[in-house]
C-alpha cells in the first residue's frame, strides 16, 4: 500500500510531535526532512557537494536539533541546487509500501503534491518561539529566540524556489490554542478518515 502523509509548516509549530505519533499509530514510516537541511548545514564547505553525498552518519550527528543547527539549515535551504539534490531520497521515502509521513516545508508542494494527505500545522509566532526557548532548557532569552523565529519564517517564506506555502488541498491545524493532545488527535482523525476511503 502507498499512502503518504505530508505535513508542512513553520519552525515549532508541533509538525515532529505530530509526526511522530501518526507514525506510531497508523506504522507509517517517519521522515523528518529538516534533519537532510541540518545535516547539510553542519557538514560545512560546498553545501550542493554535502547535499549530493549525504550520508547515515551525517544524519546521526549530534547537535542536528540545535538552535545553531536550525539556522544553518535555512541558510543552504534557499539553495535550488542543495534541494535538488534531496528530491529523490524523500520521493522514494515517500512511496515506500507500508505508507510514510514526511515533515517539512514543500512536502505538500513539491517534493509529494499526490500525497493522500496534505496537513499544515502552524501556530503564532509568541507561541512557538515559547515552545522553543522551553525545549532549548530556557537557554537565552525568549526574546532572542522570537527574533530568530521570526527570521526564519521570512527567510523560510521569501525564497525563490519551494517557499514555506500551505498547498491549495492542505487543511490548515493552528496550534495555538491547542495542547499537544488534541493537536496529535484531530491529525489522526483526518488521516483515519482519509485510509477509510482508500481501503
Ligand atoms: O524543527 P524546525 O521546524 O525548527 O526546523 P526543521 O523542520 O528541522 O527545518 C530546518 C530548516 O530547514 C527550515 O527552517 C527550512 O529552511 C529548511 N527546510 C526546508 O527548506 N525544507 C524542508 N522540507 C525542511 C526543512
């Protein structure tokens, strides 16, 4: 069975979270794709060669969830030559038997625009950046980690090529208001209606 799961939005807005337990839940395989960009942006030199070899370790580096980490990612994200490079590693994840979930920012856009599922999972700017600053062990100031997410969603949103876009058939979670719970319980009740439909 091929049934694909794509799940964008911006940095902190519990795309992971919800991610993870869809997987879980319906034994999706899980592909967080912010953790090729972070990799790419770790590895240091041409970012279009590190793109082209990335390997299993890199993706098993230490550090690849940090703040720092995060930053450099947007920053090799904007290059079309890095994305094209990752195109086809995520396509084949995602048609994998067995169904996968895929998180990102083009997944519902580009990289799957026929994934049977498409979700956008967003949540104000306060509150994800609070989220962040909680799981960084309040390192820093909130304020700080506010302004970065703010200059990632712009950098994120602005670029040329597979900008931070909801497509036109996602349906829209705001996680503002929600807590983790009943964020993880309306994505499973789409995606169960959804499998419903395609048995
Ligand atoms: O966890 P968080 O949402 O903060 O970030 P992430 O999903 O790990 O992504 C880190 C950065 O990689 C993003 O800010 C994007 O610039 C880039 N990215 C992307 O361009 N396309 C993707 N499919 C995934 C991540």
């Amino acid at each position: 069975m091929h049934f694909t799961v794509a799940i964008d939005g911006p940095a902190a807005a519990g795309k992971g979270t919800i991610s993870r337990a869809i997987a879980r839940e319906f034994g999706f395989a899980h592909l967080d794709t912010g953790l090729l960009y972070r990799a790419v942006g770790l590895k240091g030199g041409d970012p279009v060669q590190a793109a082209r070899s990335l390997s299993s370790d890199d993706l098993a580096r230490d550090g690849l969830r940090s703040l720092a980490a995060g930053e450099a990612a947007s920053r090799v994200a904007v290059l079309s030559d890095v994305r094209a490079a990752l195109v086809d590693f995520q396509r084949d994840f995602a048609r994998r038997d067995g169904g996968a979930v895929l998180d990102g920012r083009d997944i519902g856009t580009v990289i799957c625009p026929e994934a049977e599922v498409k979700l956008f999972v967003t949540a104000s700017a306060e509150t994800r950046a609070r989220r962040r600053w909680l799981e960084a062990g309040e390192d820093g100031s909130y304020k700080e980690v506010l302004a970065q997410v703010r200059a990632r969603d712009a950098r994120d949103s602005s670029r040329a090529d597979a900008p931070l876009l909801a497509a036109p058939d996602a349906i829209t979670l705001d996680t503002t208001e929600w807590t983790v719970t009943y964020a993880i319980e309306a994505a499973k009740e789409i995606i169960a209606a959804r499998l419903a439909t395609c048995a």
